[in-house]
C-alpha cells in the first residue's frame, strides 16, 4: 500500500546505483523533495489508550502525486519500461482503484 516497507522490501529491490541513467546527485533531489513534500503534508495523529498515549505521523502520497510521477518515469528509464508499462504504473489508482468512482464523479 505504499507505506508499509521494510527493510526485506527495499533490498529485494534490483538497485545499482552506478548503472543508474541520471546522476546520485539528481536521485538526491528527488528523494530530498519526496521527503519535504511527505513532511510538509503529514499530521501527527494521538491515540491515548488507558495507561499510555501513542502519537503517529500520517503521510499522505497522493498530495505528492505531480513529483511521484517524475520519479515513476526515472525509474521506468532505468528499468526499460514502455511508455505503455509506465502509463500502467502512473495511472493505476486512477484508471483501476478508482475507476468506478470516476464514472460516478462523471
């Protein structure tokens, strides 16, 4: 779902960042803009049980979606996607979780 990664995740991942098309420079900046965009647009939510208080922070990736795209096509040039492979991948939500929603929204 996007927000629940572990480390097992992230490392199954084939990664090299040498072999990668642009420089670790650029994958910095747009990792630093993903985590102010996540930070920015996040809210700390408490839940307070009997003995104890538990605060969360809530992210919100869909207010990112515009930077989140770039990244998408970055990736896709890295990984040989067709433009078809990386429509699929932008606009999933769109096109398949929200699809009946769209309609009524029409």
């Amino acid at each position: 779902d996007g927000s629940h990664l572990n480390k097992r995740e992230i490392d199954s991942v084939p990664f090299v960042p040498n072999a990668f098309a642009v420089s670790a420079q650029e994958v910095q900046q747009f990792a630093k803009a993903l985590m102010k965009n996540f930070q920015s647009n996040s809210t700390e939510r408490v839940m307070r049980y009997k003995h104890d208080t538990l605060t969360v922070q809530c992210i919100f990736p869909k207010y990112a979606k515009p930077l989140l795209d770039e990244i998408d096509a970055l990736l896709a040039a890295h990984y040989g996607l067709s433009a078809e492979e990386l429509d699929f991948v932008i606009n999933y939500d769109i096109k398949y979780r929200m699809g009946d929603e769209l309609e009524w929204a029409e």
